[in-house]
C-alpha cells in the first residue's frame, strides 16, 4: 500500500496510515511542543491534512516522510502561535500535561526532551524514529552535513546532561 491515488483515499487506506503512522507522527509532535494534548491535535490535524489534499506517493518512505515533514511544519505554526507564545502554565505543576507518551519515559528521555529544539528533533528522528541523516535533512530542509552536526553536537549534550544525573 505504497502509492494512493485520489480514489484510494477510503477507510480502509485511513485505518492503515492511522495504524501505521499515529504513533510516530504523536511522538515526533511531543518532541516539539511538550504537550501531550497539543501533540495529539497537531497529529490529528496532520493526518487532516493527508485526507484533505490527497497527495500522490512514491512509496512508503515517503508517505511517512510526507506525514512527518507536515506534522513539523504545523508544530512550528503551533510554537509561533500567539495564543502559545503568550500563555502561561495555570500551575507551577503541568507534570500530567508533559507526560512523555506511553513506553518513553526514563532518564534519557527526560535528558532527551531538555535539549534545545534543533538538536532534540534531531535525535528523536534519528534513534527513535529510525531516520537516516539523509531523510531527516529532507524532512527538516537542510544539508544532510547540518543534521550531521547537530546530531554529533546533541549527543555530546546528552552526554553531559545524563553524566549530571
């Protein structure tokens, strides 16, 4: 089930992408935005989007490519939102609000969601979502050289950081 066109677009195709894809496409949100609500309604309004405009794929690398490559751009629209930029926390303890999703929780997790942005994507791309350097440079849109960086860059970080604990 690797190239949809228009009249594929049914439930059963839905069903499939949904089981295929809901998982990494949540988890890649929450690496964003620390939210698991807000990562949830941007996954959900990425796999909107996929229904809505129908596109055509090549395979099923890049479906997922596509998929993912949407839900970072709607996350960056989220993060650049007015409503998010300007609110505050209710309480000083969101912690049921910044839970990392079922199965990745743990000392590297928590080390991993700490980093800055670029480099927390990075890597959550890469060892949690299987990516090589080359398609995560095509999803983030750079040189496959700057993903190389900025992973060897987060992981020194990371190092640091799980050393501290």
């Amino acid at each position: 089930m690797s190239s949809k066109d228009k009249r594929s677009f049914d439930d059963e195709y839905i069903r499939y992408v949904l089981d295929t894809y809901s998982d990494s496409v949540i988890r890649l949100c929450y690496t964003y935005v620390r939210n698991t609500h807000d990562a949830e309604d941007i996954a959900e309004d990425t796999f909107c989007e996929l229904i809505r405009t129908c596109p055509e794929f090549e395979s099923t690398d890049h479906e997922r490519a596509w998929l993912l490559r949407v839900a970072v751009n709607k996350c960056k629209n989220h993060l650049k939102s007015a409503r998010v930029r300007l609110s505050e926390p209710l309480t000083d303890d969101m912690s049921g609000d910044t839970v990392p999703p079922p199965g990745e929780g743990g000392d590297v997790m928590e080390a991993v969601l700490e980093l800055p942005e670029k480099y927390r994507v990075v890597i959550h791309l890469y060892y949690y979502q299987g990516l090589s350097i080359r398609e995560i440079a095509r999803i983030r849109r750079t040189t496959s050289a700057t993903i190389g960086t900025q992973l060897a860059r987060g992981r020194s970080l990371l190092k640091k950081k799980l050393e501290v604990r």
